[in-house]
C-alpha cells in the first residue's frame, strides 16, 4: 500500500514511518523540514515537503496514494498558531486534498477520551476534525491514544536533577503507551478496524508510582515533592485570563492530564519501566 504520513517528523510519526516500512509498505514522508527526517530516512521511500496549514502547499501530497496516516498535531508554540490551525486546520486541508485525489482512507491519531479533557481547547479542536472525518463520507479509522511514553520522559528528566514535583498526593492514574504500539495500530487500521478506537498501556500507574519508576532507572533514590493541586487551578485560571490561546492553549492540557485520572482500555505491549530503562543509558 502507498501511505502518506503526515506528523512524520514527530514522535509518533517516526514510529509510524518505521512500522510501515517494516510492513513492506511504500512511505511517502510529509514534513516541513526534510532534514528533521534523517533519523528515519533509510524508512522513507518519497519526501513531500509542506506546511500543512497551507492548504497551498499540499497540492499534489496526495496523489497516488492509497491512505494517508496523519499525527498533526501542535507541539509548543508553533509559531505563533492555536489548536485550532493546526490540529483541526491541518488535518482539514490534509483530508480536502486527500478526498480530491481519490485517496481510499484516512487514518487520524487524535487524543484520549476522559470527561475532565473535553472542556479543553485542544481537546475541542481535534474532536472538531473528527467529526469532519466522520461527515466526509471517506473509509476512516480514528484512534485515541493515552498519554506517549515520550510525554513521561519530563519525570525522568527530574529525576535526573534530583527531585519530580508532583501535584496533589500522586495518586491520578494514568496508563500511557508506547508510540511504537500506536503505530503498530495505525497500521493494522489500514487493512482492517473499528472506526474509532481507544488505546492505553499495559500498566495502569499512578504518578508517584511513575516517578518512583523514573528514580529506579537511574538507580538513585526517590526524591519527590507534592504540590497542592489548588496552585495549578488558580495558575491555570489566570492563565486563561491574561494569555492568548496560542499560550494557555498548549499549558492547559498536559497540566490537567497530571491532576485527573485519565483511563484507556489496555491494548499496548511495552513498559513504561522498560522504556526508562533504554532512556536512562
């Protein structure tokens, strides 16, 4: 199968890259700078280089495609764009083009479902462009990720200055995945699969139990500070208040993500134990 991979350059787009080549499928690379692609080049077959909020540029990305697999989504500041640009506006002129070129499915890595997120502008936007999939009449496959182990990485790389700041008493759960699992997912949504499906790790753990993990790897002792969960809800209201979109919009997630359990059904294989492990050599 010939598959665009939009996001290629991210996190979960390299893993996805990388599964598909393994697959024996052909890999056609959408990127805003090619030369983020080095580390998985030998896994790309065709590089298209846009931006794909820029409708303009995407002309021609699709063409000769089967699916297009696509990990958009805003990652800091963006240049200056909102959630609403990038992981609903991208992924839309992605799918317009998509539909244009006679492209058969369309493969969406959006977020996890957990009532405490859906009030979030991130949240909202994505749920925005699933809805446009499910209207654009297109074979599709949506997926909906716990948090990525990369994402985890933040406690490991406090535990490495000594101490991981904890809100609350530590005890949200969360059970995050493996981006190779994901894109193990991904794909297999190519040839089969539900419409839409929910995905977390293997371990449900709670966030000192995480921390503690992190300290483990680096085969140090745990030194973990809780911070009361009412300073992030009066920071983050404030927030709102005085910063633009583009600002709070990319804080507000990850902050409620640490102070609420977020719960996917368990469908990854990896460790979050073993992924400090590799991380911390």
């Amino acid at each position: 199968m010939r598959v665009l991979v939009a996001g290629s350059t991210g996190y979960l787009g390299r893993h996805t890259v990388r599964e598909l080549s393994d697959r024996g499928h052909y890999v056609r690379a959408l990127a805003r700078d090619h030369t983020r692609l080095e580390p998985i080049r030998d896994a790309v077959d065709e590089v298209f280089t846009a931006d794909a909020t820029d409708a303009k540029t995407l002309a021609g990305c699709c063409d000769s495609m089967d699916a297009v697999i696509s990990s958009v989504g805003l990652v800091g500041k963006a240049r200056g764009q909102t959630c609403w640009d990038v992981d609903y506006g991208a992924n839309r002129n992605l799918l317009e083009v998509a539909r244009h070129s006679g492209v058969s499915k369309f493969v969406y890595t959006s977020v996890v479902s957990a009532p405490a997120l859906e009030k979030l502008q991130l949240v909202r936007a994505k749920r925005a462009f699933e809805q446009e999939l499910r209207d654009s009449g297109m074979a599709h496959t949506i997926l909906r990720p716990n948090g990525y182990f990369s994402d985890f990485d933040a406690y490991l790389d406090m535990a490495r200055k000594g101490r991981v700041y904890l809100f609350g008493d530590g005890s949200f759960r969360i059970n995050p995945i493996d981006g190779a699992d994901v894109a193990a997912a991904a794909v297999d949504a190519l040839e089969a699969g539900a419409s839409e499906v929910e995905l977390g790790g293997p371990e449900i753990l709670t966030h000192e139990e995480i921390a503690r993990e992190a300290f483990d790897a680096l085969g140090a002792a745990p030194h973990i500070t809780h911070i009361p969960t009412w300073i992030l809800a009066s920071s983050l209201a404030l927030m709102r208040r005085v910063t633009p979109l583009r600002v709070y919009g990319v804080i507000e997630f990850p902050l409620t993500v640490l102070t609420n359990d977020v719960l996917s059904p368990k469908t990854g294989a990896q460790r979050l134990a073993d992924h400090y492990k590799k991380a911390a050599l």
